[in-house]
C-alpha cells in the first residue's frame, strides 16, 4: 500500500534547479535513508512533501487518514511552556476526546431517556477510544520518552524558552516519537544526541512498526535502521533497496558501466566523424559517408554528469606556542547553578583532545569559559602564549544577509575576488552556491563557508564543537583527514567515535566531573 505518491515533481530556486521530473512512493513499513551531498536538497524534499513549501510542478498525494511527523527544527515553542507541556500535547487530540466526553456528561441531567441512550453509546464509544490509546498512562510515557533522549537532565518543568538549540530539538523529537504518526520524517534526528541518545533512538527506530522517511548522514546510525536508500543527485531522485553499503556497491557499478559505455561510444563516435570526413568528397564513398553520418546522427549520446566539486580542508598553521596551552585552577563552570566539579585542567601543545559526555554535561559551556566568551561560577583559566585559536561554534543564532562571498571578505579584506572565490570553492561550494547569500544555503553549505574562514586563518589551536553536524560523508571524510594532518593541537567536542577516535591522542570524559546526575 502506497502512503505517499509522488508524481512529476520538479522545483528550483531562481535559476538553480533541485529537482526535474521526479517521481517517489513510500510503502507501509518501508524504511527509508534519504542521501546526497550537501546541497541536493533532502531538506527541500521533506518540505515539499510537508506542504511547507509548494514545488513549481507535479503532484503529492497522501492516503486517508495518514498521521504524518515531521521534526521541524524551526517550529516554535512558546515561552511559558515547560517542556513536560509541550511534550503533553503530543495527546492533544486524547484530551479533545476527554473534554468532548465530559460536555456530555454535563449534559445527561437534561436530556430525554431515549436522548440519555444515545448519550451513554457516544460516551462509552469515546471512553473505549481513550483506553485503547493509554490515555490514562499518558505521564508515564512522557516520562520514558524524556528518559530515553535525556530530557530529565534539564529538568520537565523547564521554561522551553530557555532551551539551547540542541535541547529544543530533543524536545520536538521527543513530542514526534510521542505522537506514533503513521509516517516519522526525520531530518538529521542525531545532531543533538550524545552516544547513549543515539542508540536509545537506534533501537526506537528498529522497533518502529510504521513507515519513516529519514536523513541522516551519520553512516553507522543510517546503516542500522533503514531497509531502502532514496538517493538524490542531479535533480533525480534513485531508489536502491537494502543498506547504505548495499547501496555503494550497486551505485559504483552502475556508474563504472556508465562509464565504460561512454568511452565505447565517444571511441564509436570518433571513428564514424573519421570516415565521414575522410569519405563524404570522394563519389565512390560518398554514400557510406552519408550512411554514417545519419548514424551519427541518430545516436543517443551517454552523458556523464559533471563531477561535483569535493572539499579540500587543509588549515593554516601559526607560529608554534608556548608548551601548555592552557591551565584551569579549581574552575567551577555554569551559568546560575554550577555545572561542574572543580576541574584543574592542563592541555599541552600537540595534544589532539575529543570532549565527551552525555548533552547537558556542559562540554560547549567548558570550550566557552576557556576561551573567555564565558564568566566561570569561580576559578581561574590562564591561557599560554603565542596562542592563535580558531573556534567552531556549534550553533550559530543570528540572521546572515551576506552573501558567501560577503561574509568571507568581511573577514579577510585584504583579498581579491578570485582568492575569496577560490577559497570556497576549495571548501566543496560550486559557483551558484557561493554568490547566494549564507541564509538560504542548506546546513551543510553554511558548515563549510564556516570552516572556509576557519582553515583560511592561521591557527595553532583548533576548538571545534560539534563540526560534523551537517556535514555530508566527503565532506566529513575530508575534514578528518584534514585534521590528522593538522600540525596544531585540537580540541573536539564530537558524538561521533567513528568519527574522532583516529585523530585524537586523548579523550577526556565529561561525565567524570559533571554535578549532573545520571
């Protein structure tokens, strides 16, 4: 049974096409990892499909009564709600029934016997319904979901205006899960989650008996989860039963087939254009080269798309510092309530550190008072000498009205237009990326003009937090390597080992100084 249909779907922005005459079904219980670089609009997709966004032609058509849910990073929560209410509300439609039930009764003192009948069949229908969706253990499942992806930590009562963007997106998902719709879309669910959330919704998902659409470009989460792999690319959008690996290998041989058709034909091509301009003047062969010329003309030419530009990171290095790069003395971290024990910290130069811990801990409040840009609660950080930092920021909150090249210029004035252009193109961005403003480009494209300005500024410590949320698998791939090579010492707060743990020399554990409760 089709949930979802898809039909002739095609949409741009300007003059950048995303899609072309695509067309897409989502079948009960299917398991879907949408993929694709950076850019090819997965997001754009799910808005589609969601009707936040009206494609320019084709058709989406839903089956009746499908309960869709969509994690939307960009909906909002009204402040005076703490989080234990928003979660409720996942049951907004049991309490309507509740509330419907209750007029009803209200009314039966007033009524007819044979109207009271009729009363007590509605009442004892609706009575029915709610027991069947555990109305009346609606807390206890809000607590396990909170559980599960560590709202506790931060506590149900909570005003949710005080949420950081991490927290605030574990508190939609948490109201999505709670809701049980017929379809999950979920876009990037795991860039909040710390290891212990992630398998938490690893499991959840495995477990999960209706449909969902999901992107992700965490390649170990994806491969344990999904049973079908959408991927876009080119406008097109290619379905591939089976995992992520199953998927690479049918994608490699369908292009390395692709390719060697290619050069048989331009080979074919070559020869026929030889004849015929070698033949076409001379009267006895004059006719072959006309045979071979309507050949030619005749042919349906394989075209290989063009190569997508891939990022190259490689980070400048500063003048080398002084032996510790820094020292904490009975720091205390937190904004009002302390966050940490009193930590006596050193970092020396080369060192290659990874921050863990479950989310709420404090990591990014940590990277925050060491560099300054935060009073600690009480304690002291002496940062060493000649030290030149660049620093990843995990969220980035205020509206950009640059264009990428703007905002790489504004940082770095003194080059020319072709150096701030090349500059981002080594970063993976094409042409029609960098000359769009920073606001519309997708989460990945933002990470990279980040980290464009990041590698084009001589540094010999990188503090870098989060930096792989978004990034796409070269991207990703790129930037590791990237980072074993680098010559300065680094600083990483990551919830990805796959990710980490083969540029690192330490591993320095949150939760073993935390005043958090686990």
């Amino acid at each position: 049974m089709s949930l979802l249909t898809v039909q002739n779907l095609s949409h741009g922005f300007g003059d950048r096409a995303i899609f072309e005459d695509v067309s897409f079904r989502l079948l009960a219980g299917e398991h879907i990892g949408l993929i694709g670089a950076n850019g090819e609009g997965k997001s754009t997709f799910m808005n589609i499909i969601t009707g936040k966004v009206e494609p320019d032609a084709g058709t989406i058509s839903w089956s009746k009564h499908t309960r869709v849910g969509y994690l939307d990073q960009h909906a909002v929560l009204k402040q005076g709600m703490t989080i234990r209410d928003v979660l409720r509300t996942a049951f907004q439609y049991l309490f309507d029934m509740e509330s419907e039930m209750n007029q009803l009764f209200a009314k039966m003192g007033e009524v007819e016997p044979e109207e009271l009948e009729a009363l007590l069949e509605e009442t004892g229908r609706i009575q029915d319904a709610l027991t069947n969706n555990d109305f009346y253990t609606i807390d206890a499942k809000v607590e396990e979901i909170a559980n599960g992806l560590g709202l506790n930590d931060y506590g149900l009562d909570r005003d949710v205006h005080d949420l950081s963007g991490g927290q605030r997106t574990k508190v939609l998902l948490a109201k999505l899960l709670l809701e049980k719709p017929d379809i999950l879309l979920l876009d990037e669910p795991t860039n909040y989650l710390d290891v212990e959330h992630i398998q938490w919704l690893k499991n959840y998902l495995l477990n999960y008996e209706h449909a969902f659409i999901l992107v992700s470009h965490d390649i170990p989460f994806l491969n344990s989860v999904i049973n079908v792999i959408y991927h876009v690319e080119n406008q097109q959008l290619t379905r591939y039963p089976g995992d992520y690996d199953e998927f690479l290998r049918v994608y490699e041989m369908k292009k390395q087939q692709l390719e060697a058709a290619y050069k048989k034909q331009q080979k074919e091509i070559a020869n026929l254009k030889d004849f015929v301009a070698r033949n076409k003047a001379n009267a006895a062969t004059s006719k072959m080269a006309m045979s071979r010329q309507k050949k030619l003309d005749k042919m349906d030419i394989i075209e290989l798309d063009a190569e997508k530009p891939k990022p190259h990171f490689d980070f400048k290095l500063a003048r080398t510092p002084g032996r510790f790069l820094f020292e904490t003395k009975d720091l205390v971290i937190g904004y009002e309530d302390p966050l940490s024990k009193p930590l006596n910290l050193t970092m020396e130069r080369g060192q290659k550190l990874a921050l863990t811990g479950a989310n709420g801990i404090g990591k990014t409040t940590l990277l925050k008072s060491i560099l300054g840009a935060l009073k600690p609660i009480s304690g002291s950080v002496q940062l060493g000498e000649h030290l030149h930092i660049g620093y990843f920021e995990q969220e980035i909150k205020s509206k950009n009205g640059n264009t990428c090249i703007e905002e790489v210029w504004d940082e770095f004035p003194h080059f020319t237009q072709y150096e701030v252009r090349s500059a981002l193109a080594r970063c993976g961005l094409t042409t029609k990326h960098i000359e769009s403003k920073v606001q519309v480009l997708s989460g990945g494209e933002k990470a990279k003009v980040r980290l464009c300005k990041l590698m084009n500024r001589e540094t010999n410590l990188l503090v870098l937090d989060e930096p792989t949320n978004h990034l796409d698998v070269d991207a990703k791939d790129e930037l590791k390597r990237a980072l074993k090579e680098y010559n300065g010492s680094v600083l990483l707060i990551s919830h990805e080992p796959d990710f980490y743990k083969d540029i690192v020399t330490d591993i320095w554990n949150g939760e073993s100084w935390t005043t958090k409760v686990f």
